[in-house]
C-alpha cells in the first residue's frame, strides 16, 4: 500500500474504542494525520498517544447538539478533510416494547441524524476542494433485522439508505463513499448490547475481530468501493434474505430468537 494516506487529513468518530480504535492505529502508521473524536477523554488520549504526536482531539458526544455543532465547526475550519470515518454508534438488543421512548429516539440520534449531519459538512467541503471519501460503519443488521433489534435494524438501514443515495447523488464526482457492514464485531457495544454475553456466545463463529475489520476498511480508503461487507457468510445470507424473504423470516427467527 505504501505511504498512500501520508499527510492525509482524516477525522474519525467513535476513535476512543472498537473499530474507531483500530482504524486509527492503521491510519497513523499509514502517517496521516488525525482528528480523533470521542465522548471519553482519556481513552482519546490513550490512542492518541499510541498513534503518535500528528493528532487533533475533540472530545464531543454526537447526542449532545453543542458537540455536533462543535465538530461542524472543526470540520469548517479544516483547510482540507481527505476522509472523515464514521465510527460512533450504539445499540440496545430489547424487545420492541421494553424500549422507552428517549432510548430509541437516542439511538436514532446518535446513529443516524448527528452521522448524517456531519457527512453533509464533510461532503460540503470535499466538494469545494475537489475530492474527499466518506466511510461509515452500518451494519448487516441494516441488512438483516433480527428479533430484539428493531430500533437498532432500523438506524443502520437508515444509514446504508442515506449513502446509497449520497453516492448516487456524487456520481459524477470524485468523492467516494463507503459503508461498512460487519456482523457481530467484538468491541464494547455489547457491552451495553448484550449485558449478559449469551448473545456473543452463542455466535462466536461469526464475531469479527475490530483490528481484521480495520485492515479491509484502510485498504479500501480512497477507492470507490461501494460495500464492505464482512463476515463473507452473513454477507451471503443477507443476499439470500432479499431474495427469500419469507424463507428468510424463518430461518432467522429460529436461529436469532435466543437474544
């Protein structure tokens, strides 16, 4: 790959844990610079610290309207932003009726409208300097609802809507957009997603690794790939669910109703 993100000016959400973690640890060794963003301070500065001294820190909340806000103003301010990597982002596995209503309407803040209006400023700026790529990580549960997720289901499908008619709407540009749709990756979202751990047990051959995520997501920056799609099986099986749906309804509720 070479030295291709080298002075590379990339903001990344969600960079104090998980898959923002990751992506930013490549991204530094690639020697871009970095604009890491995240709500706990000295985990952001941790990560700063192992990337090296070419980072900027926002600690920002994406449900709080003072840090959106304070983040378009960052992005505003950029001479330039090559790459902005949507990161940030929860989930709660309850039953649809055991969600209050601020919890879902959280999720849909935090996941969809703050990601979607931070995309609008970076792709505000990529078009005037000419080229830019927008990466977001959604999810093959925007794919493939499963019982116990429909709050969360329905953020991510939100998400891969959105950038398929971003990138629809960019065609004719040369500002690229990605999303990222793993399965289950182990990172702390379950933490909050799946307190008791019998989720992740029980699909454990099917959990990605939040550095084997990170490495697909660097090699693809800067390419107009669409999709990333990973693991290669639930990537199968959501093209099988669209074109048996009905099948489909069956085999997931057998297979995911013991969340």
């Amino acid at each position: 790959m070479g030295n291709k993100l080298s002075g590379k000016r990339i903001m990344i959400t969600g960079a104090s844990s998980g898959i923002g973690k990751e992506i930013a640890f490549l991204c530094a060794k690639e020697g871009a610079h970095l604009i890491l963003l995240g709500r706990n301070h000295e985990r952001l500065v941790e990560v700063a610290l192992k990337c090296g001294k070419d980072c900027d820190l926002l600690e920002s909340d994406l449900l709080k309207e003072e840090d959106v806000k304070k983040i378009a103003k960052k992005i505003a301010e950029e001479k330039r932003l090559d790459v902005l990597i949507n990161c940030a982002g929860f989930g709660r596995m309850e039953a649809f009726d055991q969600l209050s209503a601020g919890e879902m309407v959280d999720m849909f803040q935090v996941n969809v409208l703050s990601t979607i209006f931070l995309t609008q400023k970076a792709v505000e700026k990529m078009k005037k300097q000419g080229y830019g790529h927008v990466m977001t990580i959604a999810s093959q549960a925007g794919k493939i609802p499963t019982p116990k997720s429909s709050i969360y289901s329905a953020t991510k499908s939100a998400l891969i809507a959105y950038h398929d008619a971003l990138r629809l709407e960019l065609y004719r540009t040369p500002i690229h957009i990605t999303t990222v749709n793993p399965g289950p990756v182990d990172t702390p979202f379950f933490d909050l997603a799946d307190k008791s751990g019998m989720y992740l047990k029980r699909i454990k051959h099917f959990v990605l690794k939040p550095d084997q995520l990170a490495q697909k997501m660097l090699k693809a920056i800067g390419s107009s790939k669409r999709e990333i799609n990973q693991p290669f099986l639930m990537e199968l099986a959501g093209r099988f669910y669209r074109l048996f749906p009905k099948l489909g309804d069956f085999i997931v509720v057998h297979l995911f109703s013991f969340k």
